[in-house]
C-alpha cells in the first residue's frame, strides 16, 4: 500500500510508505532553505511524487497529520472560504489584550471554541487543494487527530509492532488539535488513548515562553535555553527556582496543571514571566526553567509508570527534543526500555500519520529506523552539476580512490570538512550524511567552526558520531535507549572526557551522540573508521551542514551556498573532493 502522510504547519513536511515501508520523509525548508517553512509543502510533495513514480491512481492515501488546520498552516492553500479569519482575529486579539493576568486563564477556552469553529473549514481548503490540483479523491483523503499523530510516530519508527507486550506512549508538545498531550497505550496494532493534557497545561509553551522571554525564537532556539542550563551555580538556580518557577506546574492527581494556563506563549511571557523574572539573571533562568521541566516530567513520567504497570515507554513532541530531559528519563530506575522519537517535533507528525493510516486499514508498517529518508543524488547527477556550474573555476575537483580515507586524513591533518553524501537526514540532526566533521579532541576545533562557518553562541555545545566499539568507552550507557539519533544525552566516562572533549558539552561534560554502524551508515563508519586508525579516536566531530540561521542544506546548490559564504574550504559531494581554490 502507498500512502502520503502531509504535515502542514511549522516545519512542514511530507512522508511516504510506499508497498508498506517507510521509504521517504522530507521537510520543505529544505527545498525552500528558509528555516521551518510553515505552511502546504509544495516542493516536498512535487519531489515525493516525482521520485517514486506516483500519482492520484497509484497512491491509496493520502493522510494530514492535524484535524484543526488553520492560520499559517494554510498558507499557499487557495481561499475558497472567508470564514477561516477567527482564529487568526483572536490570536490578535489575545497579543494586544495580554496586559492582564487573567486573560491567560480565560483564553483557552475561547482559543478552543474558536480552534473547533474553523477546523472544517481548513480540511475543506485542503481537500480542494488535492481534488484539484492533483486529482485525488475525497475519499482518499483523511484527517488525523495530532498527539494521535505524535504517538504513532515512534510506534511506526520503532516497530513497536513487533513488541511482544504493551507500550506505554507519551506526547507532550505546545498544543495540536486542542490538546498539549496524551497518554495512551499501544499493543500489537491497538492504541488505546487513556489520558489527555487540556489545551493551556503544556510545559512545553512554559519552555516556549520563556525562550522569547530570553529574546530567542521559540519552537526554535529552546536548545539554546537547555544549552546555558548547565553553567550558572546550582545554589542560585536552585533559588530561582524555588522563587519563582516551581509554583508554575504541578502534577496534581496524574495531571499537568498549569498555574497560569497559556494559549499564546508570546502572551504568557510579556505578563507572568516579565512580572516574575525582571531583573533576574538569563543564566539563572535558563537553569531554573531546564529544572522545573525536568522535575515535573520526570514525576509525571513515574506516575504513568506506576499507574499503568507498563515499564517500556515510547514519546513522541517537541518536549523530547530536550536531550537532558530525556536522559533523566531514561535514568529513571524502574524505567526498563525508551523510545524517543528522533526529531520529535511537528514534523514528525507526518511520519505517525502514514504508520497510522496503515494500520486504520489492518495492514503494518515496516520502518528501517534509519533518518536518512531525504533526497539522494547520483554520480550522475553531482557530474552533470559540477560540469553545468563551471565549479571547477573555484574549486579544485578531485576523485579519490578511497574518498572516506581522504576525508579522515584532512580531519587528522586539522581541517574542517563537509560531507555531503547518500541520501539526505530527515528531521533537525545531522547524523553525518549533510555534516561539517572535524577533529574530537582539539577544543580549537570549536572555535574555528563557531568563527569560520557557524557563529554558534559560544556556550552551545557540539556532538559527536562515534563509532559503535568505542561508544562505551566514551559515553555511560545503560543500554534503555537507541543511541543513534543525537535525541538523548549521556554521561561521559574519562576517556570520552579526554578524546572527544570537544564534542562534549563544556560545562557538564554530557554528550548526545550518534553512534555509527556499518549497517546503519556504512560509508561514513568507514570514514571514522579510517579516521580511528590514523587518529586513535573512533569519532568525530559531527554539526549540521549549514550557515547559522539556514535550515540543513538538503541540495547541491545549497552545499555550494554554504561554502561560498563562509570559511569552509573542504568538502566530500559524493565520490569528490572539492577545495576551495584560493584567490
Ligand atoms: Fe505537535
């Protein structure tokens, strides 16, 4: 069975099972290289279709992730109806009225009203869209509720399937489909949805708010937030905290409760936050916040263990996006096994959707749990690109015999590296195929990618991709989690401490890794392979290929971009080895 699974909002995106395995999933921005392009993905569906030979016959389905669908989701949606402007009239309406406390209490429940009133709306404009414009049935054509979404991404990507005992399945996000969460429970095929966190209790928003409260970008730079956590003193945090942060939450009868409840982060942080933190130091309150999140996730997470006997847990929202929350996680010692989806945030709705719609229609899914589900090039292709942007005028062009040994050796000699080849990642991580690789164990190494190429804030740590014999010498693993897909954080040992120091978080010493096997990448174990035997370190340095500000370059062009705009001299495009000439 075919089916396409369609995210339309922020980071939108678009998946593909194709003959029942998960086969594609790839995001807009990286066609539009605008970072989180909110909206229908338009290009990310125009490549699906045309790579795997598809159409409105050839395709059984084609499934939304979200049932309320509105606002900046529907942009490049025609306008077939007017009366979709409520939400967005309320939206404003809460932005110029948040001066009140109270306001925050009440809004919820008209967000909610007004969410339900345009949710038929926004379906009608996107069934038009695929009648028309790609010739799809009504009928083939459906609506998933969001945290369902969110939940079957990691029963899908897992193969939780095969499990022979129940699931515990936790999601927990800003807010989709008029909820901030879910708990539900999953066992060969049957989801069973227990409980549900209400529209306005989602500590995701608190982390949100406080990110723009920080002057950052929220559903964006909260791992800058989670990055500082780490450096202030734990005396001054832990008083913040207790001054100011741990009345926010409390998990009252198994539930999130929220003591101010938010609709609109950006409300919730000119009022409560400003009212709370003014004058209060940005260290201070990153640590505060990363304490508060981690304090009630971590209880709440116990409670449903408890509550429901089952040991083995899967999550899926943007919450676990915070590696050092999933690492209390997975310490948890009653905990015996976590699924944490890779890149747990919206766009990973698309890919529950298709795992969902599948079995909506008793058949399973089969994913290869791998993230390399984006766009390949051919030797052809990176020929007929070289060759038709006359790019041997700045840079030299070589064709290694063993271009993996090529690259360790520049690594080895000191030198910052690109490396972009097989098929690209799907979701926010590098895991080594779209990658700016360097030396582990010089601290140097960071100061020349921060300065040269990423203008990273300085207290932002880097990652490592390790290979899969050393990962236990260098990081405490405790076997609970896949350690592949830089989504959980660990303890460094000595060794790790010494070889990949710069690739560890600066204060703590953590590290999320990515681990490499030859069966999960097994061009690039064969770099670090090389890299071992020269350097006597089984890793490398491993950040997203990419300008500061960019989203991960996903296309040739965008390499070239990247390069040409800043220092970075070395780059491996396939089976070549690209130097930038100098001038
Ligand atoms: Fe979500």
């Amino acid at each position: 069975m075919n089916i396409v699974g369609i995210y339309v909002g922020h980071n939108a995106t678009v998946s593909l099972i194709k003959d029942n395995r998960l086969v594609s999933a790839i995001s807009e921005e990286k066609f539009t290289n605008v970072k989180n392009t909110c909206g229908f993905p338009v290009k990310s569906l125009e490549y699906t279709m045309k790579e795997y030979e598809l159409n409105a016959s050839n395709i059984d389905h084609v499934v939304f992730s979200s049932t309320h669908i509105g606002g900046g989701s529907l942009h490049g949606v025609p306008p077939d109806y007017d009366s979709d402007t409520n939400v967005s009239q309320f939206w404003d309406l809460q932005y110029r009225l948040f001066g009140s406390s109270i306001a925050q209490d009440i809004f919820p429940k008209i967000g909610e009203m007004l969410l339900e009133s345009g949710k038929d709306n926004g379906q009608i404009r996107l069934r038009k869209l695929l009648i028309d414009e790609y010739g799809f049935k009504n009928s083939q054509i459906s609506f998933v509720d969001h945290h369902l979404c969110h939940a079957y991404a990691p029963i899908g990507f897992f193969n939780l399937h095969k499990l022979e005992e129940p699931v515990l399945v936790i999601t927990q996000d800003g807010y989709g489909d008029c909820k901030c969460g879910t708990v539900g429970i999953y066992s060969y095929g049957n989801y069973e949805l227990k409980e549900v966190t209400s529209l306005g209790d989602s500590l995701a928003y608190i982390y949100g708010a406080a990110t723009l409260y920080m002057g950052m970008h929220i559903n964006e730079h909260e791992y800058k937030i989670m990055g500082m956590a780490s450096y202030p003193s734990e005396k001054y945090g832990l008083k913040l905290y207790e001054k100011k942060f741990s009345d926010l939450v409390d998990i009252v009868n198994g539930e999130i409760c929220l003591k101010h409840k938010i609709f609109v982060p950006w409300a919730f942080a000119k009022t409560i936050l400003k009212e709370r933190l003014m004058g209060e130091r940005f260290d201070n309150i990153a640590f505060a916040l990363q304490h508060l999140i981690e304090e009630r996730t971590v209880q709440f997470v116990k409670e449903k263990i408890r509550k429901y006997g089952i040991k083995k847990v899967a999550f899926g929202g943007g919450l676990f996006m915070n590696v050092k929350l999933n690492k209390l996680i997975q310490e948890i010692p009653e905990m015996e096994m976590c699924y944490f989806m890779p890149s747990s945030g919206d766009e990973s709705t698309a890919i529950g959707a298709v795992f969902y719609a599948l079995e909506s229609k008793d058949e399973f899914g089969v994913s290869d749990e791998t993230v390399y589900l984006g766009k390949e090039y051919t030797k052809k292709d990176i020929e007929a690109y070289l060759s038709e942007n006359n790019i041997e005028k700045t840079y030299d062009i070589d064709k290694p015999r063993i271009i993996e040994r090529e690259v360790a050796q520049l690594i080895h000699s000191g030198k910052i590296v690109a490396r972009f080849d097989g098929r690209g990642e799907w979701g926010a991580r590098s895991l080594g195929n779209r990658a700016i690789l360097a030396d582990p164990s010089k601290l140097e190494s960071v100061e020349i990618i921060n300065n040269a190429i990423k203008c990273r804030d300085f207290w932002m740590p880097f990652a490592p991709s390790i290979n899969e014999k050393q990962f236990q010498n260098y990081a405490r693993f405790n076997g609970k989690v896949s350690p592949f897909y830089m989504i959980t954080a660990f303890d460094s040992t000595a060794e790790g401490k010494t070889q990949i120091k710069a690739a560890l978080h600066r204060k703590d010493k953590t590290l999320r890794p990515n681990v490499v096997t030859s069966n999960n990448n097994f061009e690039y174990h064969d770099m670090i392979t090389h890299y071992e035997v020269l350097s006597g370190i089984g890793a490398v340095l491993n950040t997203s290929l990419n300008i500061h500000g960019y989203p991960m370059v996903g296309q040739i062009n965008e390499l070239f971009f990247t390069m040409d705009n800043s220092d970075l001299n070395y780059a491996q495009l396939g089976g070549y080895m690209l130097r930038k000439k100098v001038s």
